[in-house]
C-alpha cells in the first residue's frame, strides 16, 4: 500500500472508533467526561484523512494524522490510569465533592446538583480484562504507527 491508500485506511480506522463509541453509546454506556475527550483527536484524524483523499497531499498530513492517534493515545492511557487508579482524574469526575466541613448546605447542593452523572475512574465494561479506554490506547496506538508509515511511503 502506497502513503494515501494508508492514510485513508487509518482515517478509517478512526471513524470505525467513533462509530464503535458512538454505538455504545446507543447500547446504554453513557460516557464520561474523558471519554468524550478522547474522540476529539479521532474526529481530526477522519478529517486529515479526508484532506489526503481531497488534495492527494500525504507526508504533512500523514504526520498531522499520526499526532492525532497519539493525543487520542495520550488521553486514552491517562483515561485508564484513571480508571486503575494510578493517578488522580479530574475532581468533578473522579474525585469528591470537597471537604465537606467548610461548605454550606447551599454550596454544598450546588456541587451535588452539577456532579456528573458518569464517574471518570469507574468502569462500564471490559473485554478481556481492558477497559474501552484501554483499547481506545492500544487501537490508537496502531493508527499511529499506521500513519507513521504512511507519511515514510508518501
């Protein structure tokens, strides 16, 4: 496979994410706050994949292309520390409502009114002991380097 037909497929490869997230999404996995975050580089990758197919250009996009996959990798792998609890997640999807002792009833409410609904470091399902978010890491992980070789073709 020359550069372009690479490009395309790993712009595929990202779409089929998308659709993957967004069908389980339909299945009743509401998502959480990181796990919207991590189809934002995934979109961008659809899209350079997109001006590879409208302009013919490989090298430059196909780098642009392979940063994306990593940020989604990035953001899919600080997902599942989350979720292993290696490290802290954002406090108003993995963490407390604060310390309980200095808020007052209203403050307090408040917090609790706008906690979202879907926990960052829990997780809705597993295949083969990994987390959506861990396969989210490894199958952008591929594209990656997918993508590498696309632009070393081009």
């Amino acid at each position: 496979m020359d550069g372009r037909q690479l490009s395309l497929l790993a712009g595929a490869g990202s779409a089929a994410l998308l659709i993957g997230a967004l069908g389980f999404q339909a299945a009743g996995y509401a998502p959480c706050e990181l796990c919207i975050l991590q189809r934002w580089p995934h979109v961008a990758a659809v899209v350079v994949a997109l001006l590879v197919w409208l302009t013919g250009r490989v090298r430059g996009l196909a780098v642009l292309g392979m940063i994306a996959a990593g940020v989604a990798m990035g953001l899919a792998i600080y997902h599942t520390g989350v979720e292993w609890k290696l490290w802290a997640g954002p406090t108003h999807c993995s963490g407390t409502v604060g310390n309980l002792a200095t808020m007052s009833p209203q403050e307090l409410m408040t917090r609790l009114q706008s906690a979202p609904v879907v926990r960052c470091d829990e997780v809705a399902w597993r295949f083969l002991g990994l987390s959506m978010a861990a396969w989210n890491a490894v199958f952008s992980a591929g594209l990656a380097a997918v993508w590498g070789v696309a632009a070393r073709r081009a």
